[in-house]
C-alpha cells in the first residue's frame, strides 16, 4: 500500500505501437513507446493501480504505479578481467614491469 | 477546447511549438532559397565572447585546465618513428560544474532563459546536456525537465543514461524516461507546449556561442604554457557542436593553423532507432550512429536550423573502435592518474594515433574530458556488453571489430590506429541531402556558394557533386 504523499515512479503508454511514427525499424515499430516518471502520490494506492502523480516540476502525471521510494540500481558492474591484464601490459611497457 | 495530443496533431504543430520555447523565429534568417544566413543566426544571441565567458564565469564554468598526459605521450613514442610523438594534452571539462564540457552550452541557454522570463527549461537529452541544464536551471533558479530515450522495450536501461537521470534529478530536475524511437521529439514538444518552458535546445546559437570559449581558452591557454598554438585539437564527434563551437572559438583566437579533427566510435551497422540494438551498443555517444548524420544533415535536430555545422570546420574526421576508447580509458587512469570518460576518450583513443603523426614538438589537444562514475565506468561499460552477449577479447580491433557482436580490446597500444572517413563522400551525402529537401539539384549560384561553405569546400567542387547527381 502505498500512501498519499509518497515518492513514486509510474508507467504509461504513451503511443501504442499503432500511433508511433511510421518510419521505424521493424523490431521498433511493434513496440509501443514507453513512459516512466517520478512524483509525489496524489492519493493512497496499490503497486498496480492507475494513478496520478505530482512531479518534480509540479506537473500532474497519469500511469499506473510501479515502485515506492524508487532508487538507483546502476553500478561499477561486475568484474571484468580484461581491465587487469590491460593494467599489467601497459606498467609492463611503460616502466618494464616491477623494475 | 483542448489540443490533440496525437502524434501527427502535435508535430504538425512544432513550427508554433518552437517559437514559443526560444522565443526566435528562425525565419527570419531563411532567404526563401535553399540557404540561410548562418552568421546571422549565430550573431542572433546578442553575445560577444567576452560576455558569454562573463555569463559562464558567474557560475563557475570554464576556464578548466589543460592537464599534461606525459605518460602517454611517452607511450605514444614508443611506436611512432624517431622524431615523432607530438605531446597530449587534454582539457579537463570534467571541472566544470556538472562534471563535462556541457555546462558552457547550457550557461548560455539558461542565461538566455531567465532574462526573457520563462520560468522553466527543458532539454531532450540522454546525455550530459541534460546534467548541464539540470545544474544551470538549480543555480539559476529555474525548473527543469529532461527528457532522455533510456530503456529498450523490456525495461532494460543503458547504465549510462542510468546515471545522468540521476544527476539530473540530484539537480532538482525532473526526468521523463522513454523506450526508444525518434518519437522522443514528440513527447518533448507535447509536454513543452504544455508547460511553456525555455527549449535549451543544445542545437540553438546559446547551445554554440557556449562552445567558443573553449576553443578560444584552448589557443590562450597553450599559448601561455607552450608559446605556440596546438598543431591538432581533437573534438569527439556525436551532434557536432563541440567541433563547431570550439573551431569558432579557435577562429576567434587568431589559431588559424590548428587542425580540427572529429573523432567518433565506429558503429556502422547499429540501427540507432533499433529497439534489439539499442542496448548492443556498448557506448551511448560520440559515435558514427550521431556523428555522420548530424554532419551530413544538421537540420534534422530539436531547433528548425541547427548551430551546429560541424562539416564546416572539421579537416578530417576520423573513426576509432569501441575496444579502443575502453583501453585508452583504462590507460588515462593507469599511467596519468585520473579516472574520466567516456566520452572525452574517443578523442583520447584518436589523440594517441594521431600524436604519433606529428612531430614531438608539436601538441596535440583533446577538447574535452567529463566526469565518470557507476554506470558510464569502462568496468560497467564492459560488463553490460558482457551480459548482453558482446563478446570481450583481445585483437586488432581494426580488422576484427564488429558493433553489436564484439568488442576487440587493441591486444597491445600499437593496434590502436584511427581510420579516416571519405570527407568528400560526405560533402556529396551533404549536398544530395540538401538538394533533396529543396526539391531540385537546379540551384543559383548563390545556394551553389552556400552548399560550398556548408561542406568546406569550392564552388567547382559543389557543381562537379551537383552534375553527377542530375
């Protein structure tokens, strides 16, 4: 349950796959063009339900509810091996190793 | 009553949409011809130099650093013939405020923005434009809206655009997120007739005129340190303003023997309005999939006429590999101690190539660097490409390197090597482009004289491109 006030993100269609320009690439165009933003709950909700949103800039926002108190996922990424062995070749050329 | 709000009803309505939000007709700069007067829309900001480097100094833009890369000068040596190895230089953007080059064109917009009373800005953007007018609308006391393409239709975003929506929302701005497909530009224009904010457009003369301080500060600034001008600045090359702006600012200076080379990441055969091929990309800018377009056809942009013109100024335009910027980006933090990119690097990537053309007396500049972090880092970069099924391994990126399919790190720094594009294929696209939109290859020599200074080039040149298409 999410309450009147919360920080959210919602979801909507903007244009369906009918509705979008007609010069796109095939994979593109049976798709439809997706919207998501973020704003305060105008009024208590479930994950799910459409609602409306007041967002940063004070704009009111329509969508269906998809997260409360939505943060940031991204990150440095996993290990990646590569970056070592770059790491090692370029001391190795520069500064001849551990000498 | 209501507007309609389709997709056709509201690009038909962009000519009125965009007058509003800029608050100038650009008609007035179209001679009812194929040309239009360039100069005058650039001279339409009302700036002088002096004065754009007042309005950036007041929010503590510009005047960044030029950092000496000895290291990979010294690198640079080892495979260049004896004599040869011009030194690196970088000019460190990431100080600007929101972290890249970007905050001069937002500065400007801004400014412009609030002297004419609109009480928000808003900016189509996946990039740091967006950061940029986030951090200026915050300082200035303006409302922002980004609207970035971010998510491909399963939801999954590029990291990279990840991160600028949230450094454009530790800003104060709000951010819409889109799939992708072109009609970015619809929600754009629909939410900005809605709100009647500012389109700081990064293509708009402020967006430009905010880029002629750096080339300027470049030529002053090596000056100083060096006595001499670089013989080479490389601008990484996606929509074409920093090479516009900062060629101009050169001009301005007096530096008319310095070289402007574009530099874009080669990833021909990446559909950029593709949804499968949006998240194959292992780098979200400077590359070709910006880079030619915008060359070739610079009105094809937010703004009716773009400032940007980078085919005007650039004397080559050459290409590298994604493995290549990855490598030189783990090379920048290795052997000179500073973490920066991705964008600045396809510059850095070319610069290394380049150095070894020239002889070691002689600099060589790269325009700009930009902030990195979670999400834009070469270890995210590489590991998303991991997880979407890029292949990762060492070689020759320039005989192995296929975008979407691999990414060939260069198997030692000899491989990292910049293949120059056909300027004069593309001053013929250009020109066939340009042609094509007027409605005939019949032109006066006036719109002849026109094409000639749009592509860099002569008149005989623009009627021996224009014969061959009839």
């Amino acid at each position: 349950m999410a309450k009147k006030g919360d920080w959210v993100r919602i979801h909507r269609v903007v244009l369906d796959a009918a509705g979008r320009n007609p010069n796109l690439p095939e994979d593109t165009a049976k798709v439809p063009l997706e919207m998501w933003v973020k704003g305060t709950l105008l009024a208590d909700a479930e994950v799910g339900d459409e609602v409306e949103v007041e967002t940063a800039t004070n704009r009111i926002e329509h969508g269906t509810l998809v997260e409360v108190n939505p943060y940031y996922t991204h990150s440095y990424g996993k290990f990646v091996p590569e970056l070592i062995q770059i790491d090692r070749q370029l001391r190795e050329i520069l500064f001849g190793g551990e000498e | 009553m209501a507007l309609a709000k389709d997709y056709a009803s509201v690009m038909g309505r962009n000519n009125e949409i965009m007058k509003e939000a800029m608050g100038l007709d650009y008609a007035q700069f179209e001679s009812g011809k194929m040309r239009f007067d360039y100069e005058g829309l650039m001279a339409s900001t009302g700036y002088t130099l002096e004065e754009i480097e007042k309005v950036q100094s007041a929010t503590g833009v510009g005047n960044t650093p030029i950092l000496e890369l000895r290291n990979l000068t010294a690198l640079a040596r080892k495979y260049a013939k004896p004599g040869y190895g011009a030194t690196i230089l970088a000019k460190d953007e990431a100080a600007n405020p929101s972290g890249s080059f970007k905050a001069r064109r937002a500065a400007c917009a801004v400014a412009t923005a609030k002297k004419m009373g609109y009480k928000g800005v808003m900016a189509a953007t996946s990039g740091n434009y967006g950061a940029a007018v986030a951090s200026q609308a915050a300082m200035q006391g303006l409302k922002c809206i980004i609207v970035q393409e971010c998510f491909d239709s399963h939801g999954v975003g590029q990291p990279e655009i990840i991160e600028k929506a949230r450094k454009c929302e530790a800003y104060g701005a709000e951010v819409v997120q889109l799939t992708v497909g072109p009609e970015l530009f619809y929600t754009f224009l629909s939410i900005l007739e809605d709100t009647g904010y500012f389109n700081a457009s990064l293509y708009s003369p402020y967006g430009i005129a905010g880029v002629e301080t750096l080339g300027y500060e470049i030529a002053m600034q090596c000056r100083e340190k060096y006595g001499k001008d670089p013989a080479v600045v490389v601008c990484t090359s996606a929509g074409g303003g920093m090479m516009t702006g900062t060629a101009r600012g050169l001009i301005k200076a007096g530096a008319t023997n310095t070289k402007c080379i574009a530099a874009s990441i080669d990833l021909t055969g990446l559909h950029m309005a593709s949804d499968t091929a949006f998240n194959k990309k292992s780098c979200t800018t400077g590359h070709t999939g910006f880079g030619v377009p915008y060359a070739v056809d610079p009105d094809h942009s937010d703004v009716p006429r773009s400032a940007a013109r980078p085919l005007r100024y650039m004397e080559r335009y050459v290409t590298v590999k994604q493995g290549d910027v990855m490598y030189i980006t783990e090379a920048l933090a290795n052997l000179e101690g500073i973490e920066r990119g991705p964008a600045g690097n396809t510059a850095l990537a070319a610069a290394f190539s380049l150095a070894q053309e020239l002889p070691a007396d002689e600099y060589i500049i790269i325009s700009e660097t930009e902030y990195t972090g979670a999400g834009k880092h070469v270890q995210p970069q590489l590991a998303f490409a991991r997880e979407n099924g890029i292949e990762i391994k060492f070689g020759d990126p320039n005989a192995e390197d296929k975008p979407g399919v691999n990414i060939i790190l260069p198997k030692d720094p000899s491989y990292i090597k910049t293949m120059d594009m056909d300027l004069d294929h593309m001053r013929k696209s250009f020109i066939k482009k340009a042609c094509k939109k007027y409605g005939s290859f019949d032109i006066d020599e006036d719109d002849i004289a026109f094409l000639a200074e749009e592509v860099n080039s002569t008149p005989e040149f623009v009627k021996s491109v224009l014969e061959d298409l009839k």
